[in-house]
C-alpha cells in the first residue's frame, strides 16, 4: 500500500507479461477499455469538449465522485485517468480497507507531495466508508495532498458527507444501452488478443440482443453471460439465441433493498397509482418484487396508499388492502402476489382523496404551532361533586337528545373556534360526506339563527 514499498510498479498494459498475467481474468477485466477512444456509452460525460474529457485531458488535479448503477465504466475511468496522468495511481476497497490502510495512505501521500509528486487515490465503493473514514480524508483533499477519486452506486448526497462532497465533482454515469452492449459483445467476440476471437466463434445478432436486454445496461454482467455461452458453445461454434438464453439464465434487475433504487421504485409505484395509472403500478409492483423486495414491505406501504391517496373517497379501499396483506401471509408467494396486484390495480382506479391526510397534519402542525390549549369546561366529565361545583360538564348538551342528532355547541378550545381542517372532496363516497358536512353545518346554522354556513 506504501508510495515507497521496494516491490517493483505492475508491468504496462501492452507488455507481454500483462497479457500472460490477464489470461486467466474474468473477460470483463481483459475486455476493459483502455482509453477514451475505446470507452463506449458515457458520451455526455467524455465526448469531445464534454467536462469529464476535458479534466482528465487537462490533468484537472480536483477530486470528483463517478456515481452510477454496476457495470458501466466507473472503475475504467479511473483507471483510464490513471493511464493518463503522471500521478502516483493507489487504489483499493472501502470494502476490505479499514482506517489503518486510510492512514498510511495518507501519510505516504503527504511524503510523496513533499517530494512534488502527486497522488490519486481511487476508492471503489466509497460509500461503504462511514463518517469517521470519510472525515480522515478531507485535510488531504483540501490540501491538495492527494487528488481523490470515489465510485459508488449510491446517492452520494446520503451516502457521503457534506464536507468531502463539496470539495468534489459528482459525475453521474448512466447505464448503458442494449445496443452499446451489443457492441461490446462484438468487440469481444472478435478480439484474438484479448476477448474471445482466439475460438472463432460466431453469434447470432438476436443472441446478442437478448444477452443484452437481459443485462439491464451492465456491461459486466453481459460480458460473463457471453462467457458462459461460449462455454455452452458445442462444435458448430455459434452462439444462437437458445445458447444465450441459457447463458442469462435470469434477468439482471438494478435494485438494491437499501439503496437509492428502492426509494425510486417505490415512489414512482406510489405516484403510478396516485395518478390512477393501474398498467404503470403493475409494472412497478412487478419490478420491485422481481428484484427480491419482501412482500410485506410492499403490502404496508400499499394499506399506506390506501389512507393516504385514497382515504374516504373509497373507504372500502383500507379493508381490501389489508385482505391482500393477509392473503399474502396465507398463501405466501408467488400465490399470494397476486392479491397484491389485485390491491394496487384497484387502488388506481378508486377515487382519489388526501383530504384526511391534509386534516391530519394541518391538526399536527397545529398542535405543535399553538399553545396546549385547556378542554372547554362544558366537555369535561364531573364525576365528583367538587367537579361539579367548577363547572365541568356544565351546557353539556347530548346529541342524541337534540333534533337532528346535532347540538349547537362547539368542541374545540375557544381560541381555534371555528377552524376547518377536514375539507371533503367530491370524489367518490366522499361526496357522500361532504353534502353531510354540509348539512351539519346547516343544522348549527339554524339552531344559532344564523344561516351562514
């Protein structure tokens, strides 16, 4: 790990020994590019005049972030950056490094800069880092001691913290496309000194696509698909579309149960059904449960939906969630997945109403706005006589004596007299409710002779 170690630096890439000692890697480490030029997909981020290409051409000495799903070139980049500069070029995991290897980079770095020789410091995951890790960087990076650059899939705004993050450029990556990885299957399969050419074999183009399709736009996953499939590949050496589908076995869902993924998937399910869109919530549901999310997760947030999107406009709605929960429980999967669809595409198409959830936080914020106001003496209960004689339940006046089953007495403290928080909407059976409200109103209206409601 030391800048100073004795061992001699790793062979360029081009030398003999590199490609013996590549041999036995993974096609996705052979095949990796090994310049801009070769770099496929990113282009908004390294096509000419493009800020990513023009720092890593200039040598810019700034640290930045590569975000982005598996797959798609964040440890390339580095490692093309690296070929580029002059810089002393480390790099390891935030997954097997711990504080002691941080602190001896940091202090060969420091000697290195002494020496006016620069530092790169490339650490892949680095959103597994906690707060402590992270904050053993930042004297570093803003010393100009090493030049820091970062990959993680997660959302750097949660995953890293606020101070390294400012002193960093965030270049988000994107997946790639099916046709960019088709491409790259291409490469490999006719590069003899690198990829797959040395067996000459041949591949079908619609065995190619459906390894891409089903690689959701990781190109690594694509490259030990295509792998396995030459592997498969008996002597008529042509990979045709039953070889390749057999090769992906599975689908490779970009999801992570913890990550910035889930809340995506779950917000534009939610958002599917508040905007009544049954087809686009299946498909949600569908992708969150094929990705391995636990099923009860979804039935709670789907009773969620029921009172918070759908409320009164469709009561009924809460009841059939929470079958489907219990369904779920009963059958398990992948049975009782379909109650779950069932609950979501009825969800869509009920009538939508917010009106209790708005009630219900105009009430909290007004809890927590307004001082803790006493419970009006005529609603209190006098079970003894010195009660009694204060005054508690005095003009207590009980509705089922009244006409109408409606009293003329109001129920909130003195100083919020006359406060509307629930406002009904006209959808659904919350119509219903609302012309009751009304006439509710109606009927306090007339008792007070006064018939402004």
């Amino acid at each position: 790990m030391s800048l100073f170690d004795d061992q001699p630096g790793p062979p360029l890439r081009s030398s003999k020994s590199a490609l013996h000692a590549m041999a036995g890697a993974p096609l996705a480490e052979r095949m990796r590019p090994r310049s801009l030029d070769e770099l496929v997909g990113q282009e908004h981020l390294v096509g000419p005049g493009k800020p990513l290409r023009v720092q890593i051409e200039r040598d810019d000495a700034s640290s930045m972030i590569f975000w982005g799903p598996p797959g798609v070139g964040k440890t390339t980049l580095a490692k093309i950056l690296a070929e580029t500069t002059k810089a002393t070029f480390i790099e390891f995991s935030a997954v097997t490094s711990g504080m002691k290897e941080i602190k001896q980079v940091m202090v060969d770095a420091a000697r290195a800069a002494e020496m006016h020789s620069r530092t790169i410091l490339f650490i892949d995951e680095i959103h597994r880092f906690n707060k402590a890790q992270q904050d053993a960087f930042l004297p570093y990076v803003e010393r100009g001691t090493i030049r820091l650059i970062g990959a993680t899939t997660e959302n750097p705004s949660f995953e890293i913290i606020s101070a390294l993050l400012s002193r960093c450029r965030v270049y988000v990556l994107e997946p790639l496309k099916e046709d960019q990885i088709v491409l790259l299957l291409q490469r490999a399969l006719a590069d003899k000194e690198r990829g797959l050419g040395a067996l000459e074999l041949t591949a079908e183009v619609d065995a190619l696509e459906l390894i891409a399709s089903y690689s959701s736009g990781d190109c690594r996953s694509a490259y030990n698909a295509l792998e396995v499939a030459a592997q498969l590949v008996q002597d008529d050496k042509k990979i045709t579309k039953a070889v390749a589908a057999e090769a992906v076995q599975k689908r490779v869902l970009m999801y992570d149960k913890a990550g910035e993924e889930h809340f995506n998937l779950i917000s534009a399910l939610h958002k599917s059904v508040r905007n009544s869109d049954p087809d686009a919530a299946l498909y949600w549901l569908g992708r969150m449960l094929a990705g391995g999310e636990e099923p009860l997760y979804l039935a709670r947030r789907i009773v969620r939906m029921a009172v918070e999107d759908i409320g009164l406009a469709a009561p009924e709605a809460l009841n059939l969630c929470l079958s489907a929960r219990d369904t779920y429980d009963f059958l398990g999967s992948p049975e009782g997945e379909l109650a779950l669809a069932e609950a979501i595409v009825y969800l869509a198409l009920a009538p939508k109403s917010n009106a209790v959830y708005t009630a219900w936080g105009a009430v909290q914020a007004e809890i927590e706005n307004t001082r803790q106001e006493p419970v009006p003496l005529h609603l209190r209960n006098a079970p003894t006589q010195l009660m009694k004689d204060l005054d508690y339940g005095k003009g207590y006046r009980y509705a089922h004596d009244e006409e109408s089953k409606v009293a003329d007495m109001d129920c909130l403290p003195e100083s919020l007299k006359g406060r509307r928080y629930y406002q009904p909407t006209q959808e659904g059976r919350e119509k219903q409710l609302a012309q009751r409200l009304d006439e509710i109103r109606r009927i306090k209206a007339g008792k007070r002779g006064n018939h402004q409601f």
